[in-house]
C-alpha cells in the first residue's frame, strides 16, 4: 500500500558460463571426531571453486548439495560433457550467483561418494571399502569437515552459504556452529526437523536396498552390490521431489512406443497375455522413473546413501538445542529462506517456522515463496524471480 | 503521481517522529519497503514488513528490509506479547478481511500501534458519492470500479467509535486536510483528508 509506483527495473548483466572446471581434493590428515564419538584418522573431501578469491579473502559463497548432489555444481570437466554441474542455471558469470564478484565453494558431503570420504572409501586397516565400519555422519558432521576445507583454504570469512534441501539443513548448522563466519544464510526448500512422513520414505529407500541380497550387510564390492535395491530406492524418492500436477503435466497417462519387460533377464511378465494385457513397462512415468533408477545405481553408492538419509532422519535442530529459538540463539548471520508452494517433502510450513523462529529470537530473517508446480525439486528451477531474489539479498545495501 | 509521492512523503515524516529511534517495528502490509527504509535510515529502527506478495518481499529484499511474505494475522500470532514496540498499519486497513482482529492482535504483538488511513468521511469523496453517485475517485482511490479490488473504505468516525468500543486508549491522533500537509482542526471527519493514529491498550 506504501509504494504504488514500481521500482527501477532490474537489468541483470548477460549471463555468461562458468566454463571448464576442475575438481580438487582436500586431505584432512588428522583425526577427525564424529559427533557419534568415533573417529577416523583422517578424511578427503572433493571440491570445486569458481571465480575469484579476494585479497581480503572473505567473498566466498558455499554451495551446500542435497542427498544425491556432489560438488560438481557449475561448468564442464570436458567439452564433451552432456550436461553442466547440477546448479549451472544458477552460478556463473552474471548469474545468480555472480563469479565475477564470489568465490563459489562446494564441497561433496563427508559421507557421500564422489570423491569424499564415505563408506564407499578404502578402509586402510583392510584395503578393503569400508562399508559398515565407517563413522555415522550428521549434518553437523558435514559442516565441520566443511569448515575445515574452509580454513585450509584461508578463508576469513564466508560471503554466504546456500542450499536447498539437505543443502539448507547444512546452511542452518552453518548458520549456528560457526556465526561470526558467515554473513548471510539461505535455505531453500528445507526444515529444521526432519518429520516423520520424511523420515517414513527415507525408511523405505533403506530397506529396498537393506533387502537386496546384494548389499550383504554392507560388505560388496566397488561397482557391486544392492543395485535393484538402490534404483527401487531413487525411484521411490524421485517421486517425492515431484507433484501430482508436474508429473501429470509431463507424462499424463501418454504410453511407451515399445513395450520394456518389467524385469530384466526374465521373459516377459504374463508372456501368454496380449501385449497390452502384461506387467511390462507401458506408461512414460513408469519408463521415466526406471531411467531414473539406472542412472542413479552407476553414479551412486547404496551405503552412501544409508548414511546420507540416516543423517537427514537425525536433523532436528529443536531437538538438539530444547527449542528453535535456542538452537538459532547464537546466529549472527542475516537469513533468506525461500520455499515453493507445490513442495510436500518440505513444505512451506516448515520452511516458515524457520524464519518465524530466528525472528522470535531477534534475527534479521526474510521469508518468501515462490509459486510453482514443480514439486521439491522447484528449487532447481529456472525462475528469474528467484534468480533476481537471491541476487539481490547477496547484494542487499544494508550489512545484515 | 508525483503528488501521490509527496502525499507519501507526510505520511512517512509523521509516523518517522512517532517512531523511537533503535525500537523493533513491525509493518502490516509493507509493500516494496519503503516506510521501513526510511525508519531504518533515519531512526535506526530494527525493521520488519509482513506482505502477501512475493514481489512486494523482493523489493524489500533488494532495499536492504527484512520481510516476510504470507497473512499478517497468522505472523503476529506467532509472537508473544508485546514483542514489537510498535506495529504500523499504514494504508492497509480498508484492505483487510477483518480489521477488528488485525487491530487487536497487533495491541496484543506490540507495544504500540500505528494506525493510517484516507478518510472515506472526506468531503470531496462525499460529493463523489452524492452528487455523481458513483465509487469516489480522486488521488487516492484512483481506480474505476471495474478495475478495484473489493475494499473497505474506513472514515474518522468509524475509526474512533471502534476505538472507543473495544477500549483502545488513543494516545496520538494526526488529521490532516485533503493536501495531506495541514493539520485539519475543523470537523476532521468532513474536512480531513487523512488519518494517523497512535494507540494502546
């Protein structure tokens, strides 16, 4: 009501491309603790960085990925690359996320499998992987390995840290282990407490792979193990990053143009069935799901992802510090927290009672939400409202 | 439009001088925040705006305000007494569902409420709807019908005999004439074209 009259219009620069990029390894050569108590001599995480550091060594912007991201998010390894790192719409030269003005950091969680240390990392007591034997991991575990990749590196202090999903848990422990390093927060698509209906799927992915015969209580080999168990898994869990609306607007009930068994190396289901009368894959959705499986097992670990989901069940920052208010009291950093109106895995809701609470305990917190069908993973969206929000609260006049 | 911009400008002095320097306040229907940069600019006000649009929230985004986008009503219910020291409602009231419950929840949210509004009592708005018989249109309410939102336009009268009836001390008044600028002494409700209240419980 204040304000008839419009703003000045934003004319964001012409986007360019991060480019070609490279992956480095930090070795940690000390022993690191677990917040479980257990402790591992040392540990390797994989990591990219795009732009610039400044001379006064504090522009950097942390990238945090979700459950089955990696720290590739931006730019190409090879020109013959199919597809860019998971946020390139995002980060680049005049994007988002400007890499002529930040220093973009993202590491793979500790725990994953592209390249940080994780059950899937050589055990060298045994030569073998470690399987079982490695730590458990909590979010607050990945934050401090961050953190140490982050003082390995010189930084003074972080620009921002950002992420959606499981990336936006990692931004809130940000957020709370280490206040007067970070300037500003933003989760996207996130909780403070992981509920129960996430914990229930979470549940259900562990336990296709737990009965896969294959994954022998964690002990297979590299490129073995719980494959059927592992893609059942992601298939289930890529139906919670979308909605009804979304996946009826891409496949509707619109039907495969070849009919793909039901169950590889078997005859097909109902062999004695008119074609149309069997199991066999005859829906898109279904055809568009099992692609999503495959792909999955062939970059993917299944420990890993025990680990990485187990460590989402335990993140409840109420929990953990008696109460909201408490857990952020001690928050420095200015917070944006963005949510999408079609996410049930994390829903708006949630994402406010985030806000609502740093606000209670006297922080400078911004709330907004975006309307989209896309389901969770909206926040991967292409959206230039949110591009244009996000540039703006990381160039916002007032330190917040 | 230029003249709705000064308009805007009074409006903005006046709830500035009311406002104390460095006190937490909350504004009910912020817009692009505009009211709560100038509090944090001038009186180093720890500001923050609730709005339902998401380009209203990027516009206090790029300002530098702190905002939240979603019901007011449901926000302040999420805070303890008397957690601001002063909520702002300025221009927003004949906008709302039920104002009685926005009111008295924000006395409840905060220590004090600001209350702003274009008199509906005022006599030009009057002619309007007397002579011409239609919807009243001058610099405020600038739209034809068919192209308003359903609004529940407020005149002095109604507003103090709310106050007077849900018991609401009324510690500070400004009425101003159509310019906005001169204070209005004379039967404010057929002379003043807008109105600034301070209250508590």
């Amino acid at each position: 009501m204040n304000d008839a009259e419009e703003d000045i219009p934003i004319v964001p620069p012409e986007p360019g491309e991060v480019g070609l990029v490279e992956p480095h390894d930090f070795v940690h050569a000390q022993p690191f603790t677990f917040e479980s108590g257990q402790v591992l001599p040392g540990f390797t995480l994989r990591y990219e960085t795009y732009g610039r550091l400044n001379a006064a060594r504090d522009n950097t912007v942390v990238i945090c990925h979700a459950l089955s991201g990696d720290h590739h998010c931006a730019g190409i390894h090879a020109l013959t690359d199919a597809k860019p790192g998971w946020w390139n719409n995002f980060i680049g030269p005049g994007k988002a996320i400007d890499t002529n003005q930040f220093f973009v950091l993202c590491a793979n969680v500790l725990g994953g499998c592209q390249g940080s240390s994780g059950p899937s990392s050589t055990d060298p007591r045994t030569g073998r992987p470690f399987g079982l034997a490695f730590p458990f991991v909590t979010i607050r575990d990945m934050v401090h390995a961050q953190k140490l990749l982050c003082d390995h590196l010189g930084l003074a202090s972080l620009a921002a840290v950002i992420g959606g999903s499981m990336g936006g848990m990692l931004v809130l422990q940000w957020g709370i282990e280490y206040p007067a390093f970070v300037r500003r927060l933003i989760p996207l698509a996130t909780t403070a407490r992981e509920s129960a209906q996430a914990i229930a799927f979470n549940e259900v992915g562990r336990q296709a792979i737990m009965q896969d015969p294959e994954w022998n209580h964690g002990d297979y080999p590299k490129g073995g193990g719980p494959r059927v168990g592992l893609a059942v898994a992601r298939m289930m869990a890529h139906i919670t990053y979308l909605s009804d609306e979304s996946m009826d607007q891409k496949f509707g009930r619109r039907r495969t143009k070849r009919l793909t068994p039901a169950t590889s190396g078997l005859p097909p289901a109902g062999a004695n069935a008119p074609a149309a009368y069997t199991f066999d894959v005859q829906f898109e959705v279904e055809s568009y799901l099992r692609h999503q499986g495959e792909s999955f097992i062939n970059r993917f670990d299944a420990n890993s992802y025990l680990y990485i989901t187990r460590a989402l069940d335990h993140f409840d920052l109420t929990a953990a510090h008696g109460s909201l208010e408490q857990a952020f009291a001690a928050v420095e950093a200015g917070t944006l927290s963005v949510a999408f109106t079609s996410d049930w895995l994390f829903p708006s809701a949630q994402n406010r009672e985030i806000v609502l609470a740093l606000l209670r305990a006297g922080k400078r917190a911004s709330y907004a939400e975006l309307a989209t069908n896309l389901g969770h993973d909206s926040f991967l969206l292409e959206s230039e409202d949110l591009y244009t929000l996000v540039r703006s609260f990381l160039g916002s006049p007032r330190s917040p | 439009m230029n003249k709705l911009v000064e308009k805007r400008t009074v409006d903005m002095q006046i709830i500035g001088d009311w406002v104390e320097p460095g006190s937490r306040v909350l504004d009910l229907g912020c817009g692009r925040g505009v009211l709560l940069d100038y509090l944090q600019q001038t009186k180093q006000v720890r500001g923050l705006g609730v709005d339902l649009d998401f380009h209203k929230i990027l516009g206090c985004v790029r300002r530098g305000v702190t905002a939240y986008q979603g019901d007011m009503e449901a926000f302040m219910r999420a805070f303890p007494d008397r957690f601001f020291d002063r909520v702002i409602c300025s221009r927003t009231v004949q906008e709302l569902a039920d104002p009685a419950a926005v009111i008295l929840e924000a006395l409840r949210a905060g220590r004090a409420v600001t209350v702003g509004f274009v008199n509906h009592g005022y006599w030009k708005n009057r002619v309007d709807a007397f002579f011409h018989g239609r919807k009243p249109r001058n610099p405020v309410y600038t739209t034809e019908w068919f192209e308003s939102r359903p609004a529940n336009p407020v005149s002095i009268a109604d507003f103090e005999r709310f106050c007077a009836a849900k018991g609401i001390t009324i510690t500070r008044r400004a009425l101003l004439r159509g310019d906005w600028h001169t204070p209005c002494g004379f039967r404010p409700n057929l002379f003043a074209g807008y109105a600034l209240y301070d209250l508590t419980r």
